[in-house]
C-alpha cells in the first residue's frame, strides 16, 4: 500500500460544497492517508479570505479597537459550515477561547494560525480522522525560521500513530510554546513537510487549477499545461515568476525524492501536473514553459582588456554588495561585464552603486539601461537538442523584437533573454507560438 499526503489550498475549502468534494476525492483512494488543509479562502471575486479576517482582528485588537465585526465574519463562516454539514465539533466554546486569546498576543500569528486550525478539526470531523495539532511537532526557532530537522523527527514521530488523520497546514509553535506560522501561502510547506515525515509516495496538492501552465494566461489565451515538470525546471519558472506552489514547499519532499502533483479539486478527474525528480522522456514541445517579468534594469561596464584584469568582476560584485542590493544575473563578454539588477532594487543606491563601480574598477564607460524585461525559456531536454536558441532567436527575430541580453546558465537548462519592457508580451507570444502551438 502506498502513502498519499493531500494538502487542499482555501478556494478548495472555502464552504460546505466544497468540503464534500474534498471529502469524495480523499475517500476515493484509501492511501490518500494524511490530509492538510488550508483555512476558508474565497468563495467569490469579492469575497475575503479567513486569514485576511484574522489577521485584521488581531490589527484592531492591539490598537485597542473593537474587532467584533471581522471576528463575527470568521465565526460565521465556520458555523455555516458546520451546520450545513451536521457536524458534531464545539464550535462556539472553540470561537470564544480564540476571541479572549487573541487580545493578548503580540504577534499576529496565533490569530492567523486559528482558521487552519477550525478547518481542520471541521474535516477531521466530516472524515471521522483523527486530528493532529502541528503546534506539538512542526517546530520554530526562536528568530521564526523551521527548524526541518526536529521537525521532520516530531511529525514523523506524531503521524506514525494514526492510521488517518488531518493535520492543519500553516502554523507550528516555537521553543517558548508560542504559535508561529510560515508566510503567505505556508499550507503548501507544512503539506511537504507531511509527505516526508510520512515518507509518502506522493505529495498531492489540490487547488483551483489543473496544473501548471506553460506560460501567463494573462498573456497567451488558454496556454497548454504542463503535464511533467522537473524540480529543477520548477525552480527556473517560478524563480521567473511562475507561481502555483509556495517556493519553500518544494525543498522537504525534493530532498525525500517524493513526486508532487498538483491537481483541480473542481476537476479531480484531470491529471494536473507531475513535479518528478527526474524527468522521464523529453517535454513534447522541446521546452517545459516560458516565465517572466518586466521591471530589471542592466548595468553594462567596458574595459579594453578587461579579461587579463586580475579581480575585475570581484571589484564590481564588491560595489554591487556594498550597495546592498541583490544581482539577478551576471552575462559577461571578453571586454564587457553585464549585472542585471531589479529596479526596485536600484532605488535610492543607484548614483552610489556607478560611483563605487567606477572607484574600484575604472572602467572605459559604464551605462545603466532601463526598462527591462527577462524572459526565461526553460526545458530539460535543451542540454541534448540541437536547434532550440535559433529556434528561439528565430521567432523573436521575426517578431521584431530587439534582444539586449541573452544569458544561458550552464545547466542547460534555460535561455535568458532581456527585451525592452515594452516588448515583453510580444516576445512570451513568439517563443509561445514557435515551441508550443500557433497564436489565432
Ligand atoms: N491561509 C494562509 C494564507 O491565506 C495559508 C495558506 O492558505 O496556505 O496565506
């Protein structure tokens, strides 16, 4: 028998409706054993999710104000849910202890954290699955970082005691027994934690979408889905801007080697999206997917003869740290050195930064380029087929678009290029309809 751990994000949870289809999928395969879900997120555009509610209790509560109206939401939404389900928890003595509690923490985690926490004792109810409280074993340090190794021990140790059960995603306690919770999104994080303390075969994670897609559809209408993606190609996109999954999500079950895969709740008959270890074949289109954004800026410095120069891009890497801001990539030429900044990253530093540079390297001439874009082309099968940059420079070429920048990393595994931002769309559109399918 394998291991299944199925963690479900907060549209999937978000009323009674909901909380039936994510009944019928867990109970439609007995290894789905463990399941982590996120609190009652939006059932509709305008709707507002349970942790915003929570969060801004907690605000008006150290502000001294009144937050019986945000708090009334939260409790409502729980109590609608209970109702229409027949389900049997202690709501009100539940709601009452968090209402008194809230006032008194400082931080505003132990308030966020209670959403996960009804939702899951809501489900383990419906399921009739035991509950576990990941306040007794997803473990904080005190300066609010995971500590992954008591972690992984305490919940490997917690879950081994139950056949089934619910574990509420987001949320841990720190050494002095405080309730701490990850950033935004963390539900994904504490469902790779599971599936490793479980040692699981598989991670599902069961939101809104059937997968990833392989670019924006804010930019290509219906782009086609993933089917297979590897961790590394993952890492590449959402690096670039993809998101889907909370990034510190992929590292518990990449470690373990454990497949993660993202499906529909909406949908449970699609496939999704297998993020494997090892890519098994070749993507189909030649590239896995396309990611991006606008908002870089370039840093280009000329030297004749820079390459002979002993310690040159360590001088400018030293300006770059001394301004205190973060390089995103590094193209180099044979007398030409590139650093590609964000631009927010470039406020307030920027005259310093060229000051610095040129104090420490005495270049022939320095230049700042704005307003630029990246867009990545990733896919596992570039390091062995020929073709695929003309292919790509090709497409661009005929789409009138200028590339300022194209930086491969050695892996192989992506092609970077820097467009101008008002080019950005038109080139995700070229190398879309070049690899993937043609563009109406
Ligand atoms: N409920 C939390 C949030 O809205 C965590 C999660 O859903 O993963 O960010």
């Amino acid at each position: 028998m394998s291991v299944i751990v199925a963690k479900f994000g907060g549209s999937s949870l978000s009323d009674a409706e909901q909380f039936l289809k994510v009944r019928n999928i867990l109970l439609s395969d007995t290894n789905r054993k463990f399941v982590v879900p996120s609190a009652p997120g939006k059932r509709f555009d305008n709707d507002v999710k349970v942790t915003d509610l929570l969060y801004e209790c907690h605000a008006r509560a150290r502000r001294g104000q009144p937050f019986e109206a945000p708090f009334l939401q939260v409790a409502e939404r729980f109590q609608e849910i209970a109702a229409q389900l027949s389900l049997d928890v202690q709501l009100s003595e539940h709601l009452a202890r968090i209402k008194e509690r809230i006032p008194q923490e400082r931080n505003p985690d132990y308030a966020a954290s209670r959403g996960e926490y009804l939702n899951g004792l809501l489900l383990a109810d419906l399921l009739g699955w035991d509950f576990v409280d990941p306040e007794n074993c997803v473990r904080f340090r005190q300066d609010g970082s995971l500590d992954s190794e008591r972690t992984q021990i305490d919940c490997a140790h917690e879950l081994m005691r139950h056949p089934y059960a619910v574990m509420p995603g987001f949320y841990g306690s720190s050494p002095d027994g405080s309730i701490r919770t990850f950033s935004r999104g963390g539900s994904d994080v504490t469902g790779a934690i599971a599936a490793r303390a479980a040692d699981a075969d598989l991670y599902e994670n069961w939101t809104d979408v059937s997968g990833f897609m392989t670019a924006d559809p804010h930019i290509i209408k219906n782009p086609r889905r993933i089917e297979q993606i590897t961790y590394r190609e993952l890492r590449e996109l959402s690096y670039m801007g993809a998101t889907v999954l909370h990034e510190d999500a992929i590292f518990p079950v990449r470690k373990a080697g454990i497949p993660i895969n993202i499906r529909n709740t909406n949908e449970p008959g699609h496939p999704g999206t297998l993020i494997l270890p090892h890519a098994q074949g070749e993507p189909p289109a030649g590239i896995t997917g396309i990611a991006g954004h606008k908002g870089f800026a370039i840093i280009v410095i000329e030297k004749a003869m820079m390459n002979a120069e002993l310690g040159f891009g360590r001088r400018v890497l030293q300006a770059v740290e001394e301004c205190g801001v973060s390089f995103e990539h590094l193209p180099t030429g044979i007398d030409t050195m590139c650093v590609v900044l964000s631009q927010e990253a470039l406020y307030g530093v920027r005259e310093r930064l060229v000051q610095r540079i040129i104090e420490l390297t005495e270049p022939d001439s320095i230049e700042i380029h704005d307003e630029l874009a990246l867009v990545a082309t990733v896919g596992r099968g570039m390091v062995s087929q020929r073709g695929i940059a003309s292919r790509l420079f090709e497409a661009l070429y005929a789409a009138g678009v200028n590339v300022r920048m194209i930086d491969q990393g050695s892996s192989e595994l992506n092609i970077i290029v820097g467009v101008s931002n008002r080019d950005f769309e038109r080139a995700v559109r070229a190398i879309y309809a070049a690899f993937i399918e043609p563009l109406d």
